[in-house]
C-alpha cells in the first residue's frame, strides 16, 4: 500500500498527538470460509497435527497444477457487493517471490496489477459522529504456512497445514486518524465479513489478521515514513499497539532520527513494538503472472446469481429499522453491530409494540448485562428477547415504572426462561410478588405529594423561586414515599400544578 495515495482524505478534524497528524492505513487477511484450500482439495479445518493437511499442490511439488476454487471467488464477490465496489469481470494472478522457511515453494499466488475487487467504502459510527474508510482492493490469494518458536529451544518449527488457505486481503487507503478509528473500523470490517458469512472472524486462530501501516507527520506536511504492524489478533492489542507506534515514531523525529520503513511486531507482555525486518516494496517481491493460472474471468450473471443469494446486509437493515420503526441512524446502526442483535431487538419490538423503547432496552439495560457478564447477546443466560418485550409492554402500559422494569429484568437475568410456557404470565406474577406495581391512583398519588410538599418547605421555596433542579429533590422523595411504585410522569405532573409560579 503505497504512501503516496493521491487521494488522501483532508481531514482538518483529525486529532493531533504531540503537534503531529497519525497517518493509519489497514491491510486486512481474512481466511475465507471454504471447506478447502484455494487451489487444491486439502482441508482447510482448524487444530489438525502439523504438516497433515498440506498436499503436493500446496506445496508446488513437481507435476502439480493449481486449480482455482470457485467458492473462494464467490466468497470475494459477495464481499465486493457488501461494500459497493467494483467487481472486475477479468482479474489475473501473480507469484509473489519471497524466502521464508514457511513458505517452501519461494512464492505465494496472489493478485497485483488487477484485483478481483476494486474501490469500496466502509463506514461506522465513532461517538456517534459517522466515519469513513475508503478501499483500494480486496484481491485473493494463498497463506503461507506458520513457524513455530514456542515449542522448540534454539530451533523453529515448520507448520504447513495452513499453506494454500484462501485468503481475501483487504487494502484501506490511509484514511485512519487515531488508533480509536482504526479499531472502529477493523470491528465495522468483522462485522461484514462474519454477516454475510465469508470469515468465522477468529481473531484468535488467525482466521482475521490485521497490519496496521502506521506514519506520522506534522498538519499539512508531506506523508511520513510507515512502519507496519504485523498480524494483530485483537483489538485491544490493536489500539495499544498503533498508539505505542505513534508515541515512539513522535520521539524518534523529535530526538533528530529518521523513521526507516519497517515490518514490527507487538509485544503484548512488554506493550511496545519492535522492528522484524526491512519493510519491502514491491519490486523486492518481483510479481510476474502466475503461468499455471488463467485470467479469472466473473460473468455478469455469476456476479447476480450471487447478490441474489446473499443476506440483508447491515446497512440495507439498519435503514429498514430507521423507516420501519423511526429509529436515529446511530441506534439502527448499534442494532446491526451482529445479526443476533438484530433479531434480538426484532423480537424485543414485536412483542411489546414499543419499538424505541426496545432499542433503548436493548442498548441500555440488556447491552450492560452482556458487557459486565462477558455473554454473547444469543447466550442462554441472557434473559430472552419475549421476556424483555414483555417488561417493556408493561411499562408502555404503566403497570411498572423504570425502576421496577429494571428490577424484573434483574431478576430474569438470574433464571433461565426456557422452561416458562407463559412468559406474559410469568411477567406478572414477578411485578406482584416483587410488589412492583406501579400506583395509578391520582387520590393516593396526590395524597403522597401533598405529604412531600408539606415536609419540605426549603425545596418548595427554591422551586418557586425559580430553580427547576428543587423539583427533583420532590420528585425523589415522594417516589421514595411511595416505595418506588408511583408514576415518576404523574408525580411531576402533580407537583407542578401544586406548586404553579
């Protein structure tokens, strides 16, 4: 990925770290989700012995030929569409010369001069502002084996199991400000990959390996020298990683040194990054076309067939939630972070009829159990998407306040619904034995604020005399009067009217 990309966003809101601007570009390998490998029919399955899976053809043996495995090109033109890019009808492949103990035939098969997909957006939300990254391809190619350092003293070991795994590497422009918009983006990127099925996304058995190419400069300055950050497979250690980068970039340009383009690793032990080897360029990996493959040529109705066949992307569902359910952009998004949040708050709002009020239960209440539990949203601990529908139908229909809804949804969040016939039921019978239920009353509710008033004369007098946050005090001490149960809505309501200016 070249530095000098013509087509540099101009970003004067870009946040500056020391009085310099960061410079992040991505490079993104996502191992497809074919059975084999890309060009040959050895399995592509995790956790298998060493060197079991990795067949003469992976490794160029002698009177071998690569045949290309059309599952891996449907999985780059499904991605191509997700993204709104450009899917080259004809795209051809390239050995990429390099020496690598792990790569024993001296060349990987990839794509140069012509990717199978071309240009692309990505955007995400970033605190709620919408952001931007732009594409430049998306081209296909084979991994390489791995070494192994851990289990040998003073030697390495050679894995070649992964040796031919379909890999769809993807390019950014340099369009990344800060390591928070790098991890934004590499999580947006997950995300679609996973949706439409293409990449498990486990970052953990390298299915989803990011590199950071990461440069600083002053405002306005010419682009910096990049050192690139290999194979992050988390994104904690992203963030960490980019920001230790940029920290120690900064340094070396104020003590009088020059940055020297470089491949560097992180340490998540020590935190720092430390240079691996002399960064190459592309005329150090000599690329010619690969004379044992044919052009890939993708046919108009191969690229239809395949639309056809692909889900509701994140984009197309969260417009549906803002028209269908009058959702803001930010919440449909958040919605759509997984299809298992989707359907979630789907059900949430079929249920209780309260569309918005589900979205804020769904990203409030329920979203912070997950979080503080370390559960998926689908996990079996987490109360049901009927069963939260149902707390919030009857806060919609006033039978509980907030509060009690929150104390329901506490107590779902310690029993599994599973063997509940009647959830609605089940619901009630809580809100009753919790003694939840919400006062209605206007004569018992008027009662209980006539008390408050009566026994908190400093607060009715600043209320009166013009300062609004004294309602609050009032308020809280007449839901506390009435054990939480009353109408926070009525009480204000009730207040206000007693105590008109």
């Amino acid at each position: 990925m070249a530095d000098t990309t013509p087509s540099l966003l101009d970003r004067p809101d870009a946040p500056l770290v020391g009085g310099y601007e960061v410079i992040i570009g991505f490079e993104t390998h996502a191992q497809l989700s074919t059975a084999s490998k890309i060009f040959s029919r050895a399995s592509t399955a995790f956790g298998a012995e060493p060197n079991t899976q990795a067949c003469a053809v992976d490794l160029a043996l002698p009177g071998t030929l690569p045949v290309m495995n059309k599952g891996a090109v449907e999985r780059a033109i499904a991605f191509g569409l997700a993204i709104g890019a450009h899917i080259a009808p004809k795209s051809i492949f390239a050995r990429k010369n390099y020496f690598y103990p792990d790569l024993p035939k001296g060349y990987q098969i990839s794509q140069f001069e012509i990717p199978v997909v071309q240009g692309g957006v990505i955007e995400f939300f970033l605190n709620e502002k919408k952001m931007a990254v732009r594409l430049v391809r998306a081209h296909l190619e084979e991994d390489a084996g791995k070494s192994l350092h851990e289990d040998f003293v003073g030697q390495t070991g050679i894995d070649l199991n992964r040796a031919g795994t379909p890999l769809l590497e993807i390019v950014t422009q340099p369009d990344m400000r800060s390591s928070a918009e790098a991890v934004a983006y590499a999580k947006e990127l997950h995300k679609i990959v996973t949706w439409i099925g293409i990449c498990d996304g486990n970052m953990q058995e390298g299915s989803f390996r990011c590199d950071a190419n990461v440069s600083v400069r002053k405002p306005g300055g010419a682009l910096g020298t990049r050192r690139e950050i290999k194979n992050l497979n988390s994104f904690k250690f992203m963030q960490q990683a980019i920001d230790y980068e940029v920290r120690w970039q900064i340094e070396q340009i104020e003590d009088g040194h020059k940055i020297q383009q470089a491949t560097v690793l992180f340490n998540p032990d020590t935190g720092e990054t430390r240079a691996m080897r002399t960064k190459e360029d592309a005329a150090d990996y000599r690329y010619f076309p690969d004379p044992d493959l044919p052009p890939l040529c993708i046919a108009p109705e191969w690229v239809e067939r395949i639309k056809g066949e692909m889900p509701e992307l994140p984009r197309e569902l969260a417009q549906r939630f803002r028209s269908a359910y009058g959702l803001s952009e930010y919440d449909a998004t958040l919605l759509t972070q997984s299809q298992a949040t989707a359907t979630y708050f789907q059900s949430a709002a079929q249920v209780s009829g309260q569309p918005k009020l589900a979205a804020n239960w769904v990203l409030g209440e329920v979203s912070a159990f997950i979080n503080k539990q370390g559960l998926a949203i689908d996990d079996v601990l987490v109360p049901t998407a009927v069963a939260v529908g149902h707390v919030i139908k009857r806060i919609a229909a006033g039978d509980i306040n907030g509060g009690g809804a929150k104390t329901v949804f506490q107590q779902l969040c310690t029993q599994q619904q599973t063997g509940i016939e009647d959830l609605a039921a089940y619901i009630d019978q809580l809100i009753d034995t919790l003694d939840l239920r919400q006062v209605n009353d206007s004569s018992a509710l008027e009662a209980i604020v006539d008390t408050v008033i009566a026994a908190n004369a400093k607060n009715v007098a600043e209320f009166q005399a013009g300062n609004d946050k004294a309602l609050n005090a009032l308020v809280g001490q007449a839901m506390k009067a009435s054990k939480g149960k009353a109408n926070p809505q009525q009480i204000n309501d009730l207040l206000r009217s007693k105590l008109a200016r």
